[in-house]
C-alpha cells in the first residue's frame, strides 16, 4: 500500500485496530484514511518501518529552501549540490 508517494511493505504487518483496514486498503493510498484516524507517534514510527522505497514520479526533485540563507546558496555549496546532483541518483538504489 502506499502513503502518499511511500511504499509500504504490510505482509507481516498486525494492525492493532482492525486487520480487516489494512486488508482492505492494498495497493491504495492511506496516507487520508490514516491521518483522520489520528493515528499515535508509535503509529508514525511503524510506519517509517514499514516503508521500503518512494513512488519516484511522486518525489519532486526540488531543493528545500534554507530559511536561515535566503539569498540561495553561497558559490561553494551551488558547486557541491550541482556535484551531488550529477553524481547521485536517489532514485536509484545506492547500494547495487
Ligand atoms: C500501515 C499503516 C498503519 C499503521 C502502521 C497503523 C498503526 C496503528 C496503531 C499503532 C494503532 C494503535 C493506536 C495508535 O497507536 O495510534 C492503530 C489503530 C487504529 N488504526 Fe491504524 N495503522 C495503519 C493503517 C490504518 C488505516 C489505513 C486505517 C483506516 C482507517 C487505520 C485505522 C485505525 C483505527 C480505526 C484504529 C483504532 C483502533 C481502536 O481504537 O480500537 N489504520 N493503527
């Protein structure tokens, strides 16, 4: 199933509220369903468990603005982000 773009890997996975939930919602998006459900920060951390991989068309390849710098990047850190760029695909496995 998936949260938003996370894709969540529940074989094994015993929901503590109702299993019937969770069989139900295979291959959907819960990320709506969960969240009204107030879920607990424990709920949050099986979820990080959960979670094997990212829907890449979903991942927007946008760089995070730096409230602390809001001039943008200084010279030597544009040069480091370009070289991570070039040479680091996350969408790909980093390890073969
Ligand atoms: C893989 C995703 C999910 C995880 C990891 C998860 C985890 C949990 C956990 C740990 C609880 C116990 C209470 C808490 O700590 O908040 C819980 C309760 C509950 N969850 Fe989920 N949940 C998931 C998906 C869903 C979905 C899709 C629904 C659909 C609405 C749902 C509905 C509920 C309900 C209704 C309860 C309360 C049961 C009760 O109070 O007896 N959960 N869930």
């Amino acid at each position: 199933m998936f949260f938003g773009s996370r894709v969540l890997d529940v074989t094994n996975f015993k929901h503590p509220g109702p299993q019937k939930l969770i069989s139900d919602a295979l291959n959907t998006d819960i990320q709506e369903d969960y969240t009204e459900q107030a879920h607990s920060g424990y709920a949050d951390e099986l979820l990080n468990q959960l979670t094997i991989g990212y829907l890449p068309e979903k991942v927007g390849h946008t760089r995070l603005t730096n409230e602390h710098f809001m001039n943008g990047l200084s010279k030597e850190e544009e040069e480091i982000h370009n070289w991570l760029d070039r040479n680091i695909d996350l969408k790909k496995p980093l390890l073969p």
